[in-house]
C-alpha cells in the first residue's frame, strides 16, 4: 500500500468515529481528551495536509485556454448611407427615387428640427416648410418650395456650379440649414 491510500483510508476512519461521536454522544465518554488523542488528531491533520500537498506537486500545471478576444467590427458612420443616398440622387438627371428618399428625408429632419428648437406644432412647421419661411437660406428654401424667391440675377449666377446640379446644390444647402438651426439652438 502506498502513503496516499493509507493517508486516505486514515482520514476515513477519523471523520466516521468523528461524525458518530456527534450523533450519539456517549461515544465520546469512552475516549478522555488528554494530551495524546490532540496529538493524534494533529498528527491526523498533518498527514492528510502532507498527501493533498504532495498530490498536487505531482500534478502536471497546466493552463486554462481562453477564447480569442473578439475582432472589432468595422461600422459604417452615421450619415453614410445618407450621403450616399444624396450622391445617387444627384447623379440622376431625372425624377428618381432617390430624390424623393433625400426630399423626404430632409423635410422629416426640418420639421423635427423647427418642432425641437422653435417650439411650434408638426402642422406649423410643415406650413412653413412648404412656404419657404423655415430659414434665411433662399437656397435651402428652394429645395422645399421648387423655386428661389429673393434673390437678385448676380446672387443666382455667382452661386452657379456646373460641376452640380441643381438638386444637388439645393439640397446641400437645406441639410446645411437643418444642422445649422440645430446647432444654433443647443448653444
């Protein structure tokens, strides 16, 4: 027999007696508690203490495997299908769907825009949407009413791109008029 199983078999035997002596407690009136039987239940202690210990020194380390952390994802920007949404509109000679998207888009971000930062109704701000008042901007205005209404022949020619078309400038202006008079009223 090796030390191991003689430690166990030990370590055994002294929690049986132990645990029978805590349910019939006159099992415990046959042995006194002097000196030797401390000593004996150290010595107990100390074998089972040396059999973990020795058991764990011959146990092999080995280290726990982790997972690889997880890759970072590339995310597109807030806005990029937006800008994409207003590049192919503007590429369109014609009526297209695109134009219609970015219209839309434009016109829900306006209005919320002047319900946020103006206090006035949906019904309010639609009316002055459509009428071209939401903005200084003749431009940006025009994106919404279809026409430029206060601007004389030099202001009309001198803001002429060719490189652009007219939906694409128009548009420009109002997105740039809508973060403008969001910007304007978080300061």
């Amino acid at each position: 027999m090796n030390f191991d199983t003689v430690a166990s078999a030990a370590g055994v035997v002294l929690i049986v007696v132990g645990f029978a002596m805590l349910f019939v407690p006159g099992l415990a009136g046959l042995f006194s508690a002097n000196e030797l039987f401390l000593s004996l239940v150290g010595v107990g202690f100390a074998l089972q203490t040396a059999r973990v210990v020795n058991g764990r020194r011959k146990t092999p380390y080995e280290q726990g495997e982790t997972d690889d952390p997880e890759v970072a994802q590339d995310l597109p920007t807030p806005g990029d299908d937006f800008d994409d949404l207003m590049e192919a509109a503007g590429r369109a000679r014609h009526s297209s769907r695109e134009r219609e998207l970015v219209r839309d888009r434009l016109h829900a971000a306006a209005v919320a825009v002047l319900v946020r930062t103006e206090g006035v109704s949906r019904e309010e701000a639609i009316e002055r949407i459509d009428a071209g008042t939401w903005t200084d901007d003749p431009y940006a205005a025009a994106f919404f009413t279809g026409s430029v209404e206060g601007t004389s022949f030099v202001q009309r020619v001198s803001l002429f791109d060719g490189s652009r078309s007219q939906f694409e400038r128009w548009s420009t202006a109002a997105a740039r008029a809508i973060v403008e008079q969001s910007e304007e009223a978080d300061q």
